[in-house]
C-alpha cells in the first residue's frame, strides 16, 4: 500500500510543468549540433522520455544530415533536453 502512495506521489507531484515546447527542444539541439541538419521532416525525430526518480521530462532529439549522393541521412546527433529547465545533454 505504502508503495502504491509513493509511485502515484512520484507521478503527480514530481512531474514538472513542460516549459520547453517541442519547437524549443529542436532549435536548442540545431543550435549545439556540429553540422545543420537536413529537411525537418526527414531529418529530426523528437520524443519525450521519463528519465529518473522521481521522473523528470526530457526531450530526445535526433538530427540526421544527408551527405550521401541519394540524400540517405548518414550523419547522426542525440540530445537530451530536460523540458524543465532547457538544459541539454549529448545522449
């Protein structure tokens, strides 16, 4: 029963508010990427992710850029964006 209070206090409580919008996440990640990725449908993929306990939010962006002669993404970066409060990490 104590279990049970602490995983739905986890959920509730420890969530944080979503201050980071998707479109933020991938020109935070655009900005810190080492080359520009290619068209935004082809080449950024963004999910959000639990990550800890208690659970923090985060963005996973993943830039792609084609270099290849038929356009094929062949040069990738992930990054972690926690949607509290902006900072991001290399995943």
């Amino acid at each position: 029963m104590v279990l049970v209070a602490a995983l739905a206090f986890t959920r509730t409580c420890g969530a944080p508010d979503q201050r980071i919008s998707q479109d933020e996440a991938i020109a935070i990640a655009t900005k810190n990427a080492s080359f520009k990725p290619c068209d935004e449908q082809k080449c950024v993929l963004i999910r959000a992710v639990n990550q800890g306990i208690p659970v923090r939010l985060f963005w996973l962006v993943g830039l792609a850029q084609a270099i290849d002669p038929n356009g094929n993404p062949v040069r990738f970066e992930n990054f972690l964006i926690d949607m509290e409060t902006g900072a991001i990490t290399r995943a």
